[in-house]
C-alpha cells in the first residue's frame, strides 16, 4: 500500500489478487528437480511420466514424488483420470494404502486434482503473458531478473506485484489477470487527516533536503509464502527502487505442505510423512 500524497484527497489503494502460482513455487521450494523442469516448459504433462514412475519403482521419497505430482497436475490444468489412476495406484502399492488420505488431502487442496474437459491450459496463457520461464537467466553471473530465484522460473505472485507497480502493462495482461482464481478488486481507503499531514511534512522536508522519497509498497501474503519469493521481491525492489514491505500468514515451503495435508493414517510401526 502506498499513499497518495500528490492527490487533493490524499488515499491508500491497496490491490488483492489470488496468485494463482503459489502452488508451482510450493512444488520448486526445495529444488528445481530433474523432471520438474519439463512440466514448466508444458512438455509432456498429459500422459504418465517416465521420470515419477521411475522414481516410484525406486522407492524415492515419497513428497518429492506428490510434489511432482503436484506440479504436473498445475501446469496441465489437471491430469487425465488415466494418468490420476495410475499415479494413484502406483503410490499405494508402492508406499502403502494409508496414504490414500493423503491424496485425497492434495485433490481438496487443488494441488492435485481431475482435468476438466474442454478447458484451456490456465498455466501455458500466464506462462507466456507473465514471462514465467527466462532461460537466459539460469546460467547467468549477475541476476537481472526474479526468475534467479528458481533457477527460471518466476514466481508468478511476484510477477502479478511487478505488474501491478507497472500501470502501462496492466491494459496488456487484463486477460491474463481474469484467468487467476479468486476475486480482483482495487478499492480507495481514506488516508487519516494525520497520517496525511505527516506525510505531506515529510515531502516538504525531502524535497527541502534534495532527497526523493522512496515509495513502499506492503504485500500481504494471505496462506503463506516462500523464503524464495520473498527473496524475489526484495531483488523486484532493488530493480525498481522501492521497498517492498512483506506481510504473510505463514513461511512455507514444499515440505511443510505436504506435511500438513499428509494422513495420520498409518500401519503399526510406520513412520510419519517426512
């Protein structure tokens, strides 16, 4: 939120968008794995992987397979009920009939869930409106862009704030903004004769004093966000010469996530979700 100091009637407009990503950047939180990289160039994501049935016959860990899981089923917009049954089955063979609340916790959640029928592919249209991959960036010495973050990969609730401080671009992602869930709204809050007589002080004496005063920004995370998009947004406000201000829920990660949804179902002796 930033005030207004230059209007008559000086105001705070703090805008609220659903970052449709938070699930893609929960999946990548630990490492940008081998297969994870192919689903976010939308290759392949609408049959079985070769790569998670591999890890399931090796008996991998079990979230690094529901986080890939996971992340093919956001880039696809779902997954077929041919490949939703085979992972489905697999896992339960593999790793044991009592996580199947633990699958049936990540369908609630929306991380994993059926495809809908002739829907288009949300995440290939944002892929490409929001410049979600940078290739360029991954191997570069100097970031210059949020993408460093995730080794390519921008986290698209930091690239829905870079949007919203860049007004110009807004009229050329309006489609793009409507396919993100949840409400969109931008409202005007009275700034409190107080707070306004303070700040227009302050612009007096800054400006008295040569200096330019730095806007900031309060981005309020509303179920949590990761180190790594904090770490974006700080990076986002060096770029611009802003401060960014994060407020957040809770600090999450891909292990912590799937930890919360797994089941307390278990046989004797088994140990809990790691």
């Amino acid at each position: 939120m930033q005030p207004n100091h230059g209007a008559a009637d000086s105001t705070l407009k703090p805008r609220s968008v659903c970052a449709w990503g938070a699930g893609v950047s929960l999946c990548l939180s630990l490492c940008v794995q081998p297969g994870s990289q192919t689903f976010l160039n939308g290759v392949e994501t609408d049959k079985v992987s070769e790569y998670i049935e591999d890890c399931v016959a090796r008996k991998e860990p079990l979230p690094k397979v529901l986080r890939l899981m996971c992340l093919q089923s956001l880039t696809n917009n779902g997954l077929s009920r041919k490949v939703l049954d085979f992972y489905r089955t697999e896992i339960l063979q593999t790793y044991g009939h009592w996580h199947l609340i633990t699958l049936e916790n990540l369908e609630k959640a929306g991380l994993l869930k059926l495809q809908e029928e002739k829907r288009k592919n949300v995440y290939g249209t944002l892929r490409k409106s929001f410049r979600l991959l940078v290739e360029e960036q991954a191997d570069a010495p100097i970031p210059k862009d949020i993408s460093y973050v995730y080794s390519g990969y921008a986290p698209l609730s930091i690239r829905v704030v870079e949007a919203l401080g860049n007004p110009s671009s807004l009229r050329s992602l309006e489609e793009a903004f409507r396919l993100l869930p949840g409400p969109q709204f931008d409202m005007q809050q009275p700034l409190p004769p107080g707070l306004r007589g303070k700040g227009a002080a302050d612009d007096v004496t800054g400006r008295a004093a040569g200096q330019q005063r730095q806007p900031v920004t309060l981005v309020f995370f509303v179920g949590g966000c990761t180190f790594a998009e904090i770490s974006a947004l700080r990076f986002l406000g060096q770029m611009e010469g802003r401060d960014y201000v994060v407020a957040t829920t809770k600090i999450v990660n891909g292990r912590s996530l799937l930890k919360s949804l797994g089941t307390t179902l278990q046989p004797p002796g088994a140990a809990a979700l790691p």
